[in-house]
C-alpha cells in the first residue's frame, strides 16, 4: 500500500511540475503577456488593459496557476484565447478518439511487423536476409514521417489514386466509428502504416538482439538438448525471455502517441487528433490549449511508466522489490 501512495505521490508532482513549467514558459518570461494577441492587432492600449484585467492576466502568477488548474481540472471550462468561449477541454476529449484509433492501428502494423522481422533476423542471423532486414530497418528509422506521409499523400491521393491500388483510398479526413466502420478503417490504414515504419525499424532490431541473448540461456540450452524444435524454442521460450525490453519500450511509445506523438502524421493526412490540436495551440500561441494537451499527454505517460514498472515485478521475479512496496 505504501509503494502504491508513493508512486501516486511522483505521479502527482510529475504533472504539477509539468503544468508549472509549461505556465511558466507562457507567463513568467519576458513580453510573453497574451493580452495584445487577444485584443488583436492595432488595439488601443485601453483596449490591452481591458482584456488583461477581464482575463485575470493582472493577477499575480501564483493566483493565474492556480485559476487556470481549477478552470481545468475541477470546473472544466478552460476556454480558449485564441477561438474565443471555446472550451479547450471538451476539445481534447472530442480529439482523443481519433488518435486512439490512429495509435491502435499503428501498433497492431508495427508489433507484427516487428515480430516477423526480428524472429527472422535472429533465426537467420549473419545472413543475407538478415542484412537486408537491418539495412530495410536503418531506412525506415532514417525517414522522417512527415516526408513519408507526403509521399504516400502524393502516390495515394493524386498520382495513383485512379488506379486499382488506390482506388479505395478515401479522401484525407476523418470519419467516426459510429458513422461508418469501414470508412473509419480505410481512412486509418495508410496514415497507421505511415507512423508504424518507424517503429518496426526499431522494435525489429530490439527484438532481434533480446532474441539472440535469450538463446543464450541456460533455460534455452536445456530445452533445445531435450529436443525442443525450433518453432516452439524461438516463438514460446526465446520470445517470453525477451519480451520485457519490448514491453518498455511499447508502452511509452504507445503511451506519448497517445498523447500527441503522432502530430506530423495527424497534420500530414488531416486527422483532428491531440496531435493536431497541440499543432493549433503553438501555431497560435494558444496557452489554455497547450497546457490541456501537454497535461494530457504526461498522464498518459506517467500512467504508462506505473503500468510498465508494476508489469515487469509481476512478469521477471527476479526484479528485487524495494523496501517501499514490502
């Protein structure tokens, strides 16, 4: 139980401090008061004062945190200073299910495709094939998303689109689940596949190399002198040993796409996600907008952090537990 209090305990102060530096970015630096880009270009200094003294911005910055965290958390009314009575909260939760769509369907392309490559590499290490697979994951590593999301735009959208590769290829946007299943689908497939290169590159490598030292196992040595074969030696014993580092590493990147990490890619196929929405707010300087997806953003990774760490006691006994958690 006191383990559990204390990790809440650093999860709290992770997000205060957070909140605290993003506010602080905004207010406490010099010429970063927001009153002249509310009241608009050429406003008279009378009208500057009015809206700084509506907006509280007179205040001092403890009283301003401490309004704007209420506003946020508590009332949930924080509205925009840019789109003005726009409620910056119930926009994130209207965002939060397209990039819980988009990252869904980028990690069922990137573990896959990680599981083959990586299986492949490693039972086949040192060969042609698995140079080829390191070379193809260095590529997809080194491509940016924002480029690749413009080229396949540009096969998909415009040169190709009229053939029968593309055909299907729905128009950039969104359409919601409840509206229609199979255009929500199509319209994800190749913005899903855009993000998940990247990825596959990097867990492909990952898991090859975690592989390659579970084979090494005493555990795995024993197995394969009693005859295990080699199916059931890499799918069930080598990938159980190795699945921890892959564990990590999926659940903070799930965990900060889900919090905006996938911005090029919602901007590039027009997704409006968190991503896009955080892409809006510092376009415009937008404060409230800015801080309700940054601070959404650390939930999801702090959370993501909590989960992994209790994850890896329950699945590797041999991680000793500290004196808190006895």
């Amino acid at each position: 139980m006191s383990g559990f209090l204390s990790r809440l305990g650093q999860m709290v102060l992770v997000l205060f401090g957070i909140s605290v530096l993003v506010f602080a970015v905004f207010f406490a630096t010099p010429g970063s008061d927001p009153s002249a880009r509310i009241a608009g270009r050429g406003a008279s200094p009378e009208v500057v004062a009015r809206v700084r003294h509506a907006y509280g911005f007179d205040r001092a910055l403890p009283v301003r945190y401490l309004t704007m965290m209420d506003h946020l958390f508590i009332s949930r009314n924080l509205t925009s200073y840019v789109n003005h009575g726009q409620n910056v909260v119930s926009e994130v939760f209207d965002a939060a299910p397209v990039t819980l769509s988009l990252v869904l369907f980028a990690a069922l392309f990137w573990l896959a495709g990680a599981l083959v490559f990586g299986l492949i590499g490693a039972a086949w290490q040192g060969s042609a094939l698995d140079r080829l697979i390191g070379g193809l994951a260095l590529v997809g590593l080194s491509m940016p998303v924002f480029w690749l999301g413009e080229m396949v735009n540009l096969v998909s959208q415009s040169r190709f689109h009229e053939t029968w590769l593309f055909r299907w290829v729905p128009p950039l946007g969104y359409v919601p689940f409840a509206t229609s299943p199979i255009a929500w689908a199509k319209g994800l497939i190749l913005p899903a596949m855009t993000l998940s290169v990247a990825f596959i590159g990097l867990y492909s490598r990952v898991l090859r190399t975690d592989l390659l030292v579970a084979m090494q196992e005493e555990s795995l040595r024993t197995a394969r002198a009693k005859g295990v074969g080699p199916w059931r030696l890499w799918f069930v014993h080598a990938l159980r040993l190795s699945g921890l580092s892959a564990l990590s590493l999926f659940g903070l990147d799930f965990a900060q796409l889900l919090g905006g990490g996938a911005l090029l890619t919602e901007v590039v196929f027009a997704l409006p996600g968190v991503g896009h929405l955080t892409y809006q707010g510092l376009s415009t300087l937008d404060l409230p907008l800015i801080m309700a997806t940054v601070l959404y953003a650390a939930f999801f990774v702090v959370i993501a952090n909590a989960l992994i760490d209790g994850l890896y006691r329950v699945l590797d006994p041999r991680i000793v537990r500290s004196p808190h958690d006895r």
